[in-house]
C-alpha cells in the first residue's frame, strides 16, 4: 500500500515540476498556455497593455551575418524599452533553444572571436551540452527543458498522459 502511495506521489511531484516549468516558460514567452498547447489561460502582453515585440530573425546559417551587432541591438532595444529598469549592473541573459545554441557556438565569427583566448573551453563546454557562454554582452544559455518550449509541448504532454493512468 505505501509503494502505491509513494509511486503515486512521485508521479503528482513530477507533473508538478513540469506544470512550474510550462508556467515559467509562458511567462517568459508572453503567453501561457494549457497544456493542449492551443488554449490561451493568460496573455501578459494584453494583460499589461503591452505591444508584442516582432520575432528577431538571427541568420546564424550565414557566415556573413553580424552576431555582435544583432545582440548589440537587442540589448540596446531591451535597455531603451525597460525605461531605466535596466541599469549599469543589469547583465542580460538569453535562453537558446538546442539547435539555435549550437549554431550560435559554432558560428565562425564566434569561434574566430574565442580563438586562441582562454575562455575558448567555454565553447567547448567541457562536455556539457547544456553550456553558458558571453558573447555580444549577453550571456547565452543552452535552455535545459524537457522540450525546448516547443508548440504542444510533447514531452509534457506525455508525461501528463502517464500520470493520469
């Protein structure tokens, strides 16, 4: 009986955890959503009468294109909008989901901007593929979630699905 109940209890503390991450994620992405991946439960941008910002395309498949100016801007745009929340000790982070994360690595300017400096094993990782690195005056973040945020939220959902067996 204490098995079950144990059993039981695990599964609940792990929707749990993954309810906390869907919510966090949803807060940062401006609107949370059931777990359907369809039905909108809150829009923070309606919500606090803000404008949605546009998507920022990052061309990281060019060789050609400007990392350090595409994140000079963001920043500069994030500053510029926070109306003076955003100060001198502000660092800026950004979560990367998997594919965007070892693009931006492996991008050459990146790689010609670590080169030959000690903080290149940042960009190897040291055989973490979750890795931390700075470039462009933000600190780019390899996301851990269970799925990236993606649309549906697969692997919540199927976590979901077992647990109500």
């Amino acid at each position: 009986m204490q098995a079950e109940y144990l059993r039981r209890m695990a599964r609940v503390r792990e929707d749990m955890e993954l309810t906390h991450e869907h919510h966090r994620m949803g807060a940062l992405m401006g609107t949370l959503l059931d777990a359907d991946g369809a039905t909108v439960i809150y829009d923070f941008y309606e919500e606090f009468g803000l404008t949605r910002p546009a998507v920022i395309q990052w061309n990281l498949d060019s060789e050609a294109f400007n990392i350090r100016g595409a994140a000079a801007a963001l920043v500069r745009d994030m500053s510029t909008k926070s109306r003076g929340a955003i100060n001198q000790s502000t660092t800026d982070h950004a979560l990367a989901g998997d594919e965007f994360y070892d693009k931006l690595v492996s991008h050459p300017k990146v790689e010609r901007t670590y080169l030959n400096y000690q903080a290149a094993a940042e960009l190897r990782g040291n055989g973490n593929p979750y890795g931390t690195f700075q470039f462009g005056g933000v600190t780019w973040h390899n996301y851990r979630g269970t799925d990236d945020y993606l649309p549906g939220l697969a692997r919540w959902k199927q976590l979901r699905d077992r647990s109500t067996t």
